[in-house]
C-alpha cells in the first residue's frame, strides 16, 4: 500500500533546486510520484514502503545540499 509525506527542504530556491530534489527522489526505488513547491519549500512524495523510508529520502536530500525534515 503506497503512502504520502510531506518533506520541509530547506535550502530549495528556485527551478534547479526543484529539479534536483525531484530528480533525487525518483531516482530511489520504490518512489512513486513527487509534487514539489518553492512557496513553502516542500516536496510531497508518494512512496511504497516496503522499498524505501523517509529517513533514506532524508539522506538523499541532505546529500544533495538541501535539508530535510518530515512534516506533521
């Protein structure tokens, strides 16, 4: 069964920042989908949790220059 989290990602300013975030996520298995906004800066991932977790989705942000914490 697929699950959604939002993720605070500081640090994400503008298009590039956007497409970076986005670009890592999908690149994990086991994402399904992700909505992204600068205003506020977050990213909504749909995920199957059986393949991947949040924290991994966390260290892959991080790494990337961003950070990132879960909502909610």
């Amino acid at each position: 069964m697929l699950k959604k989290v939002k993720l605070r990602v500081e640090g994400m300013a503008c298009m590039g920042c956007v497409a970076t975030v986005i670009g890592k996520l999908r690149g994990l298995a086991g994402v399904e989908e992700v909505k992204t906004s600068l205003v506020p800066p977050e990213a909504e991932v749909t995920f199957d949790p059986e393949k991947v977790t949040v924290e991994k989705m966390v260290v892959v942000i991080d790494a990337a220059g961003y950070k990132a914490r879960p909502e909610g």
